[in-house]
C-alpha cells in the first residue's frame, strides 16, 4: 500500500514558531515520525509539501492511478479551497484530513472546512500523532499492504 502525505502551507515552519500552538516538533522531524510508523506497519510513504495551492492540485492529480491513501493537512487552504476538494473529488483516492490543533477551538474560521466532503475521516487536535492515526485509518479501510 502506498500512502501519500501532503502538508499545506506554512506547515514547513513547524517547531520553528507557535510552538504553544503547534508543538516543537520539526517538520523534518514530523517525516521521520511518519515514516517510522509507515516501516512499522509495512507500507510505504511519499511527502509533499507546498506553500501553493495549484502546487497541492497538482501533486493531488499526480497521485492518480499510482497512490492508495492520502493524509492531507491543507493548513489555511483547508478553510478556503474549493480547488482542493474538487482534486480530492476528481482522483477519488481515499483522503484522511490531519490538524495537528483542535480547529473547532479556536476562532470560528477554522471550523469551516471544505476539504472534508471528500475525505473518509479526520483526525483534528491530537497533535502530530494525528498524521499516525491517518495513516491507521487508510490501512484500517485498504486492508491490503
Ligand atoms: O492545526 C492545523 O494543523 C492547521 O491545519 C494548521 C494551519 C492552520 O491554518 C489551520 O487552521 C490548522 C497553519 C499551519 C501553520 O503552521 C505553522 C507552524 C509553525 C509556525 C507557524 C505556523
């Protein structure tokens, strides 16, 4: 099974700033993490992450035809992008959405998620332990490895 993770903008920065927010782990340190646990339950993982949203249309295109899963943090595109859902619509790959805070605590904005129509679950405010339980969740529902 081969899992895609697509992480959104500024997710690049994390542990640099915000830590009281978003942890003090890096985000190279995050890959590391994920791709421990991936070894750990026999499949293999990609990673994408991009400051633009056409540039995370076009990996989500990309991924047609050669990906089983995607875990994917849209970051602030979460709240906005249409072009996004519609990506996750067009390749039909079974989509987890990840956010590493608890969106529905903090200001209203961050409820709204456009994204989530086209994903098989969420995993929302356990940290960066979320993007494990995405991975979980793809292999829970693709049953193959
Ligand atoms: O909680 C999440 O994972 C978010 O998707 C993170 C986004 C935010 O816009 C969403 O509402 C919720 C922002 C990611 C920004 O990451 C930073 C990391 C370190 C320092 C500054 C920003």
């Amino acid at each position: 099974m081969k899992i895609l993770v697509i992480n959104g903008p500024n997710l690049n920065m994390l542990g640099i700033r915000e830590p009281g927010i978003y942890g003090s782990e890096t985000y190279a340190t995050l890959l590391d993490k994920i791709s421990a646990h991936a070894k750990k339950r026999g499949v293999s993982v990609d990673f994408f992450q991009s400051n633009h949203e056409g540039a995370l249309v076009d990996r989500i295109q990309e991924a047609f035809g050669s990906t089983d899963g995607i875990v994917i943090n849209p970051g602030a595109y979460t709240h906005t992008s249409i072009a996004l859902l519609d990506a996750l619509k067009a390749v039909a790959i079974p989509a987890v959405e990840v956010h590493i805070s608890d969106v529905s605590k903090r200001e209203a904005f961050r409820s709204v998620s456009y994204i989530r129509d086209a994903c098989i679950g969420s995993v929302i405010g356990h940290g960066t332990d979320g993007y494990l339980e995405a991975v979980d969740m793809l292999i829970e529902r693709g049953g193959e490895k």
